[in-house]
C-alpha cells in the first residue's frame, strides 16, 4: 500500500467524519480512480455509499455498493477505519443495503439479503465485547422496524 492511498483515505475519511459528505465523496472517488487496484478501493467504495446513505440518498448508496460488490467480491475490511468490523467488505455493504431498503420502505426487499448475509458468518461486528455477524444486526434491525 502506498502512501498516497492512505493519504486520501484518511482525508476522505475525516471529511466525511466531519459531516463534509460530498467533499468525501469526491475524495474517496479520487482514490478509486488514481489506485484502483489498492487493497483500499473497497473500503473507499463502501464509504463514498455511507456518504450517499448519510445524505438520504439511498438508492444511490445501492448502486454504489452493488458497483464495489461486483468489483471487489472477495476485498476485507480495512484496520484503517480503527472500527470494530471484521471480514468481508461486501457483506459489510450488503447489510447497509438492508439500512436502505429499510430507508425506502421496503422490508421485503431488505428482508430478502438475510439469506446472502448468513453466507458471511466470519464477518461480523463487536458490540459490548461480543461478536454480531451481518446477519444477525440485519435480522434484529428488521424485528424493530416492524415493531415500530
């Protein structure tokens, strides 16, 4: 990894930290297109859809993300965001695919990338010191909508 490509990530990243979503987006672009081969093209995909997500623009963010699956289908996520994910990048986006859906009012849709989630059972997220997978965040994301 060069370190240019860490560069415009961690702009990118602490644009889109700040609320500056566009501006991030922009960024994130620039990494894809000038490194398109780094082992933070995924990460930089999924983050330009969390930006188009964080601005309500959830079709947008779908395509976004379909695009960085198709393109990076067997890419893990990246240390560099210091969070708590670990595994796949796609099953990452496919759960934030589920947030859109939800977003758009779709539950049958959202509901019907359980199945491809459960197919990512070591990649997952650590909340309060326990391991949740995709599957499992979707699935009780889902129970609280309808609940709503």
């Amino acid at each position: 990894m060069h370190e240019k490509e860490i560069q415009y990530f961690t702009e990118a990243f602490k644009l889109a930290q700040g609320n500056f979503y566009v501006d991030a987006i922009h960024k994130f672009q620039e990494l894809v297109n000038d490194f398109s081969e780094s082992d933070l093209a995924d990460d930089a995909m999924y983050n330009i859809g969390l930006c188009y997500y964080e601005m309500n623009q959830f079709q947008k963010c779908i395509e976004v993300l379909e695009e960085m699956i198709k393109k990076f289908p067997d890419a893990t996520i990246t240390a560099l965001e210091s969070g708590d994910d670990f595994g796949k990048t796609a099953a990452k986006a496919y759960y934030l695919i589920v947030q859109c859906y939800i977003g758009l009012g779709d539950i049958q849709k959202a509901e019907s990338y359980i199945p491809i989630l459960e197919n990512y059972p070591n990649t997952y997220v650590i909340k309060n010191s326990e391991k949740l997978s995709f599957a499992q965040l979707a699935k009780e994301l889902i129970t609280k909508y309808n609940l709503i």
